[in-house]
C-alpha cells in the first residue's frame, strides 16, 4: 500500500493545493452567506420592497445559475490557455463578481438590483463556481482526493463562520428601528459594510487562486471540442448512457441534499424560537465549529483509507441519530433541555457542512476527464431542486407539526439515500 495512504499524510504539493483551494472555497461561503441573506434584505429593509419583489428575483437567480454553470463548465472543458483552463475563468469570474457585489449596495431601485443580481452576477459569478469545482479532479488525483476534499471542505466552513460573525457585527452597529414600528431593518451601509467585505474576499480569493493553483499544461489535457457538440452530447441517450453510475450518484445525492433543503430554510427559526441566550449561542458554536472542522477531516481520510462507499451510509445513518434528537431538544412542558441541544448542534453541522467532504470526492471520481466542467454544471441540480423539495416540504411539517420535527423529517431523506448510495459503484478500491 503506498506509504503516504497508510501513514494518513499528503504530499506537500498536494496539501498546499488543498489549502489554496479551501481558502478560495472559503471566501465563496461567505459571499454565498452575503448573497443568500443580505441581497434579499436590501430588497425589503433599503428599498422598502415586499416579499413578491424578493421571490422574482431569487427565482430569476436561480433559473441563471442552472444555465451559467453549464455553459461555463463548457467553455472552460475546452479551454487551452497557457494560463490554463479553470484559472482564467476564477479570476476574471471572481473579480466580476466582487465587484458587482459590492455595487450591489448602491443600488438606487429594484431595476438596478434585479440588473447586477440576475444579469451580471448570474453570468459572472457562475464562471467562477463552475471553474472552482472543477479544478479539485484536475489537479488532485483519485487516491488524494478524499483527504483534500476534507480539507477544502473544513477550511472552506470557516467562512460560514465568518459569515455569521458578519451577521453578527451588522445587527449590532447598523440596524434601526423598522419604520412600521415592529422589529428592526439593517441600514443602507449596514449592507455596504457587509457586500463590501463579502466582495473584497471573493477577489483577493480569486487573484489568490489564479496565482497559486497548479493545472496540468495543455499537452496533458484531452483534445477540445466544439461548445455545441459537447453541448448537443447531453441529449444522446447512449452517450449520457456510458456515465450511468454519474446519475446514479446524481440521483442519491439529491436525496441527501433535500434532508439538508429540509434544514436550511429555517434552522436561524428554529434557534431563535428556543429563547436561548447569546452566551449559550456562542458556546454552541465553540463546541459545534472545532467538532465540525475535525470530523469533516477525519470524513475525508476515511474516505481515502477505506473507499468511498463501504462507511458512506453507516456514517450517514449515525449522523441521521443525531440531527433527529434536535426534534426533542424544546417540550412544551419541560422546557428546553440545553444539553441536548449541544449535543445535537454538531450532527447538525457535519450533516449541512461535513458531509460534502466524501461525498464530493466520490462524485468527482465519476466524472470523465474531458467534460468535468459540463458534468459538474449537470450535477448542479442536487443543490437546487432539493431546496425547492426541502423548503417545501419543511413549510408543511412546520405549519402542522411544529417547527421542530423538520429535523426528524430530515432524517427520513439521509436514511433513504444511503438506500440509493448502495447502488452507486465504489470508485476507488482499495487493495
């Protein structure tokens, strides 16, 4: 066996990878985080704009990122640039998109933010997402790749932390009493602060990656092809065919993503209904946060040690136990049962931010070298429709349930996946 998969370590050049990439993965969660939260919130507390203004222009968004990430991923599979054929698009897509992100925050009405959001950042930002993903296969070889996934992956949740630090320093020095008289409203350079910082990082990120990450030259790629022939390929059967065990995967990980689509939309809620403290918040996330980043590690070299699929669902499963007592943690006669709720924090957290470690790798182990960028804007459809499933279905449970057993229903979805994971082949064996 070789020595550096027995003893557990990367090669140098490896690990300095990982580490650049998770530095730029990072700096992509928090414009996520910024993007997600505090565009919306521009809408409806600085342009004073109702909810219908918000969810055409999510929906819009959204419908653009299905298409963008496709067509880059595309374009950049058939890029042969001495510079090489990711890193053009991380760059110039990434500078593009800080840039416009931070213009976002002067937006003088609803026609300029729809424009920088939906047009600009729609075609800008998919460029660069799609190029980020791709380059982990191109240049981390199968036998490496789980580790350095758990890696990126670790460093790169780092910047959902400090996305809701960001969170935190707005709603303290630039939030004011909403006009209506109910709650508060962040302020116009409460969002310049944020789309600023989130922009600049998104930047440095990109300049950072485009200087420092390696790719194989020209030489070693595959020939190019045409856009519209890759293009038209995706609507031949026996073509689409030969890549079964890549649907497959598709198809298991949407059913584990909905589990998350479950979660996502209302977890904020469901915190702040229990009524506790900001110390026992922070305490939360001291323990949850160091847990998450050493467990989603340790994910990533099992993944590598063992293959892909012989732990994938008994780990999914153990995970499941946890994220479901979240569902015990507040009784309406007992109150709410603190300890459970660290307890259950963290199985919370490896299942929205950790597992993606192996179950990245795994899915990057099957897709062909020449068309990575055109898979990966296929396989964007698990972290869509599952949203639209799982906030749906999360809507119902809470309005006639209870806000809280979202998470029992979200156990449902990661225990049916590991049925359909069983299903996909093991891509890397071990001898």
């Amino acid at each position: 066996m070789n020595e550096n998969l027995r003893t557990g370590k990367l090669p140098k050049f490896i690990l300095f990878e990982a580490i650049i990439i998770g530095i730029v993965f990072a700096a992509d969660q928090v414009y996520g985080f910024v993007e997600q939260n505090f565009f919306n919130t521009y809408l409806a507390h600085v342009l004073q704009l109702s909810e219908l203004y918000v969810s055409v222009m999510v929906s819009f968004s959204a419908t653009m990122g299905l298409i963008f990430l496709l067509v880059w991923g595309i374009f950049s599979d058939n890029t042969r640039s001495k510079h090489g054929r990711r890193r053009p698009y991380l760059l110039v897509g990434g500078v593009i998109t800080g840039a416009a992100a931070i213009l976002y925050g002067y937006s003088p009405n609803y026609f300029w933010a729809f424009f920088i959001d939906v047009v600009i950042l729609g075609i800008s930002s998919n460029a660069f997402f799609a190029a980020e993903r791709a380059v982990i296969p191109d240049t981390i070889d199968l036998e490496y790749r789980g580790r350095a996934n758990g890696i990126i992956t670790a460093i790169g949740n780092l910047g959902v932390l400090i996305g809701v630090a960001l969170f935190l320093i707005s709603d303290l020095l630039f939030t004011v009493p909403a006009p209506s008289g109910e709650g508060k409203i962040l302020t116009q350079e409460g969002h310049q602060f944020v789309l600023s910082f989130g922009g600049i990082m998104l930047i440095a990120a990109a300049i950072l990656g485009f200087i420092f990450i390696k790719e194989r030259p020209p030489s070693e790629l595959p020939p190019k092809r045409k856009f519209t022939e890759d293009f038209v390929r995706m609507f031949d059967y026996q073509a689409m065919k030969e890549h079964k065990e890549f649907f497959k995967m598709t198809l298991a990980y949407m059913i584990y993503q909905s589990g998350v689509g479950v979660i996502m939309p209302f977890l904020f809620i469901y915190i702040f209904s229990l009524g506790i403290s900001t110390l026992q918040l922070l305490l939360a996330i001291l323990i949850g946060f160091p847990l998450l980043i050493l467990i989603t590690v340790t994910l990533g070299k099992i993944s590598d040690r063992f293959g892909r699929k012989k732990y994938t669902p008994l780990i999914i499963i153990i995970i499941s136990i946890g994220v479901a007592s979240a569902s015990f943690v507040k009784t309406t006669n007992a109150g709410v049962n603190i300890l459970l709720f660290f307890i259950s924090l963290p199985f919370i957290l490896v299942a929205l931010l950790g597992m993606p470690a192996p179950l990245n790798a795994w899915s990057q182990d099957l897709l062909p070298e020449d068309q990575r960028g055109k898979f990966f804007g296929i396989l964007n459809i698990v972290f869509t429709v599952p949203q639209i499933i799982g906030a749906i279905i999360a809507g119902v449970i809470a309005q006639s349930f209870g806000l809280q057993w979202i998470f029992l229903t979200s156990t449902a979805f990661f225990i049916l996946s590991t049925i359909f994971f069983r299903f996909v082949k093991e891509t890397y064996e071990i001898e």
